[in-house]
C-alpha cells in the first residue's frame, strides 16, 4: 500500500486566466493566483489539500510564461523544474500527456493525478480518502478514474459523465462523456439520476495515459514523447519551446475519455467515484457569492469585502472595494469589482458575460487592462 502512495504524483493546471474573474484575475495574476477563499490563494490551497498523498517532490505544475514566476513564489517548496511554461497553450491532453511522458521515464509505476488549480472543497478529509481510493483503481490496471460530482441544478457550463447505477458510495463503470448540453438536456440529465458532472479531476498510471495518446492521438504523442526524451537536459527549453506547438490542441476529454466511452460500458476501462466532499470550482463572480454566502449568511445576502458598509433596501449584492466605504440604496443582485484600474458593474445573472470585456480588451490591445 505504502509503495502505490508514494509512486503517485499530482499534476496541476494552472494556465487559465479566470477571464470571468476580471478585473480582479489578470493576465499576469490569474485567478488561480488570488485568494478568493481565505488567506490561501487557490492554487496554495490546491497543493495544501495533497500534501499528505504526495510530497512537494513529486508535484508537478503545467502554467504559462505570466504566471510561472508567481507561482514559484507562492509554492517554493515545488521543484522550480517541475513548474513547466508551455510555450502556447494546447489544451489539457498536450499538457497532462507532457507530464506522463515524463514521469513514465522517471517512474515506470507512477500514477498521476490530474488537478485543476482553482476549486474548492469542503470536506478535505474525504476528499483524500477518495482520492486514495481512486489512486489504487488507477495503479492496480489500465484504468482511467474520473471524479463525479452529483449535479444540483440543470448546469449549462459542466460536462457530463453518464454512468452506471450502482450502490451510493460504489465505484461506477461510465458509459459516455458529454459536453455542455443546452438547458433542456441538463435538465433531463439531472432528472435521470445517472449523470454527475465532470470535475476535470482524473486518475490513471502514466503508462495508461500514454498509451492512450498513442492510440487516440499519435502525432502529437511522438511530439511529446521527444520532448520527455529531453527533460532534465540542457536541451529541454528548446525543444519544449519549439516542438510543443505542433501539438494538437485539445483537451484530454475529447482525446480520450469520449473515443474510450464510445466503445460501451462494458469494454470501457474508465470509472467513476462520486464525490461526497463538497465541490465548487468558482467560476464566476456569482458562483463567489454563493460559495461564501453558504458559509457566512449575511444580512439580505449582502457580501461586501470593504471598508464598512450602508444598505438600504439593498438584496443579493457582491460588492468588492477593498478599503472603501460601500452605500448601496435599492439594488439587488449587483455584482460590482473595483479595483485600481477598473469598475465592474454587473448582475449576478449576467456574471458568466464577464470573460467577454477581457475578449474586447484583447481586441482593442488595452494589454495593461487585461
């Protein structure tokens, strides 16, 4: 037991730009690089909660030339090798493929983790013990694990794992991956039972993965494989530099888990654990206030990080003005973010549009905005 442990090696996505966080996430300290939830920024978080499965050594984070260095400064504890830049971005399956190409070669028995850097969990006692139990799945064949979250409400901005019906708790066989589907079949996929919502977390050994690559993507996993080949030489920054771009850019989901699905439920090798731990992946203002709301009630569900407040017949509000006095008299469901360089006004309901002002400030080349 101990062996499988310590041959498991968590890789971290840390790329995005949490465009729908503007104008508090920028180009050069992204979402993942604030804290959103504590004195802890989401990706300090991110590693806190798996240190005790894998130590800092075996850490591995996939970012961008903006972010790198501010993320060896939050994390000085992870090999600053192992904090890699890609060059251009080229999706999830490029970037955890790099990873297992690597750590094959370092550790035939490695088992990795694939993690997004900016969710929040609960219960992080569970969430270890279900990891545990998905990282023996994954060491013990070629099985690919993927963690489920139970669906809530009809979301149009998840993906979807069908799986099989089994005892709460059990392990379950998928049948397909489905990406964002409208209002109507979210719906129907929450009233089934059937359906949980694609965390973006994954489990498998490297050898699983790369394999995989090699069958559903095989320009792209001779690229990468060349690039391992390299690691740990001086050559690795000119070839990661010049050879990762030509890979295909597109995400693990598409790559692998659909083509795999397809091949139906009982000659699929991927699994799903259903989380009980209590998940957001904070993805957006609204989803902010929310997540704070269900831990510290306020009056009239007002959340307001400032300097002391005034509301009158004021309801549902997000007000971020750090240092200032916020008056708010007779709105409701307001998200306003202010910062030094910028006001944000909008409604809970249209927060998703946000990512949209920083598509039209790359338009117009206001690059000290974005």
């Amino acid at each position: 037991m101990a062996e499988k442990k310590n041959s498991f090696y968590p890789v971290i996505l840390a790329g995005g730009r949490g465009t729908r966080f503007w104008p508090l996430s920028r180009k050069r300290r992204a979402k993942q690089l604030l804290a959103l939830d504590g004195k802890q920024t989401m990706i300090q978080q991110t590693v806190a909660r798996l240190l005790s499965l894998a130590p800092a050594s075996r850490f591995w984070i996939i970012s961008n030339g903006d972010l790198q260095k501010e993320i060896n400064r939050q994390l000085p504890r992870i090999p600053k090798a192992q904090v890699l830049a890609e060059p251009v971005g080229r999706n999830t399956a490029p970037a955890i493929g790099l990873a297992a190409f690597i750590l094959q070669r370092i550790d035939p028995d490695a088992v990795l983790g694939l993690f997004p850097s900016d969710h929040v969990i609960r219960d992080e006692h569970r969430f270890r013990q279900t990891l545990q139990q998905g990282i023996e799945m994954a060491g013990a064949g070629q099985n690919i694990v993927v963690i489920g979250i139970r669906p809530t409400r009809p979301e149009t901005g998840y993906g979807y794992i069908e799986a099989a019906r089994g005892a709460d708790g059990q392990v379950l066989r998928v049948r397909r991956f489905t990406e964002k589907p409208d209002a109507e079949r979210a719906a129907a996929f929450l009233g089934s039972g059937d359906y949980f919502w694609n965390s973006g977390m994954f489990l498998w050994s490297a050898r699983t993965l790369t394999e995989a690559l090699r069958e559903h993507l095989p320009k792209t996993a001779q690229i990468l494989e060349r690039i391992a080949a390299d690691f740990g030489t001086r050559k690795f920054t000119e070839s990661f530099s010049r050879l990762y771009p030509k890979c295909e850019n597109i995400s693990v989901d598409y790559a692998v888990l659909e083509p795999r699905s397809a091949k139906g439920e009982q000659n699929s090798n991927i699994f799903c654990i259903p989380a009980e731990f209590g998940w957001n992946d904070l993805g957006s203002w609204t989803a902010l206030h929310e997540h704070h709301a269900g831990k510290q009630p306020a009056e009239n569900n007002n959340l307001i990080a400032g300097q002391g407040s005034f509301m009158l017949d004021a309801e549902g509000n997000y007000f971020h003005a750090p240092g200032k006095f916020v008056a708010a008299i007779g709105v409701s469901n307001l998200v306003v973010v202010e910062t030094d360089d910028a006001l944000l006004i909008t409604t809970r309901e249209r927060s998703q549009d946000v990512g949209k002002v920083v598509k039209y400030l790359d338009q117009r080349k206001l690059q000290r905005l974005v």
